[in-house]
C-alpha cells in the first residue's frame, strides 16, 4: 500500500496537479499584491497635489506606445497559447509529426520575441517620460505609474525565465509529456499577466473624472 502511495505520488500527472497548484497560489499572491497598490492608487489620486498623467496635455492623454505594447503581450499570449495546443496534441499522440513540433517550437520563439518587445517598449515609455520631465519623484502619479508598471515588468521577466525553461527543454529534445506541462504553466502565467495588464492599463490611462467617480462607487 505505501509503494503505491509512493508510486502515485510520483507520478506524471501528481507532479502536474502540483505544479498547477503552485502557479494558482503564485497568482493569487500576486493578485493580493497588485490589488493593494489598486487601492492605494485609488486613494492618493484623491488627493489635491495628483497630477493624472492622463489628464489633458498630459503624456498620456493619448497613450499610443502604451496601445502598441498591449498588441506585443497580447500577440505574445496568443502564441504561446498556440504552443500550448500544439504540445497537447503531440503529449497525447495526436499527428505525431516533425511539422507539430517545428509549430511548438515557432510558437514559441515568438511568444518570446513579442514579450520581450513588450519590455522595450516599456523602457522606451520610461526614457520618454523622464525625458519630458515625468520622472519618478515629480509627482505621486508618477511613482505610481513607474512602481506599477516596472512590477508587472519583473513579473513578465520571471515569465520569460519559464518560457526560456520550455525552450531549452524542446531543443534539448526533451519528451513533449514533460515539455507540455512547462509550456502549460508557461501559458497560464502569461494569461493572467495580459489580463492583469489590461487592467493597469486602464488603471493608468483612464480620465481623472472616471477615477473621482470609481473611487465613489467604491466608497474611497
């Protein structure tokens, strides 16, 4: 009886469920966190001496680099879910082929190269703000924007530190039932890290009125 405890507590799919569990704690961790500076945001941009950085004539009345590095992690979920597929199939033997798995492979350098854009895009945001003026000790708003946007920066690095994982996993030859499950958790996190950016997005760009009147639906 114990051998087969033992047994089954080894196992592919016991590793799997756990894994799964580890990333759903992981982001519920990391929702909490995000959550607090949500409230936070909302409370100090109550306050007389916040500069909306969205606000008219501000840099972000018209956030136009911010649309175009949503399109980079939104491209760079939708390949990764694409290698998410695909390695599925091939985990359970479906079209076993060389074509199936040159897709994983593709899908997944171009989840890679779409978030990394995202990341120069942002730096690239950062180097305008600062260059306007904008920086991090001019204004709460400020702080906020660049505390807020380098935290999801980090987490998408950390991201990019699992995808490198199912890479080197699928060049070493590695077999898919065990490449799979890295690029399943893989996908997870970047979902939850496009829609949580979605979110700061429209934390961030969203007019000091509709702000004013969020935080009195909310009782802030």
């Amino acid at each position: 009886m114990t051998s087969l405890s033992g047994n089954w507590a080894d196992s592919p799919s016991s590793q799997q469920m756990q894994r799964r569990t580890g990333i759903r704690i992981l982001l519920v961790v990391i929702s909490s966190l995000f959550f607090l500076f949500f409230v936070a945001y909302m409370i100090r941009a109550q306050l007389s001496d916040w500069e909306h950085l969205s606000a008219p004539w501000k840099p972000l009345e018209q956030p136009h680099l911010l649309r175009i590095n949503t399109l980079w992690l939104l491209l760079a979920s939708i390949f990764i879910q694409y290698a998410r597929v695909q390695s599925r199939r091939l985990d359970r033997g479906e079209q076993e082929h060389q074509k199936n798995y040159g897709a994983v492979s593709f899908s997944l350098l171009g989840a890679g190269v779409f978030a990394m854009l995202f990341l120069a895009g942002q730096l690239l945001l950062w180097r305008q703000l600062t260059g306007l003026g904008y920086g991090v000790a001019g204004n709460p708003a400020n702080s906020f924007f660049f505390v807020l946007t380098g935290l999801h920066g980090l987490h998408l690095l950390a991201g990019l530190a699992l995808w490198l994982r199912a890479v080197l996993r699928i060049a070493q030859g590695t077999p898919m039932a065990a490449a799979a499950t890295t690029i399943d958790l893989c996908a997870i996190y970047w979902h939850y890290l496009l829609v949580l950016w979605l979110l700061l997005y429209a934390l961030l760009t969203s007019s000091p009125e509709s702000y004013a009147a969020f935080a009195r639906m909310c009782g802030l």
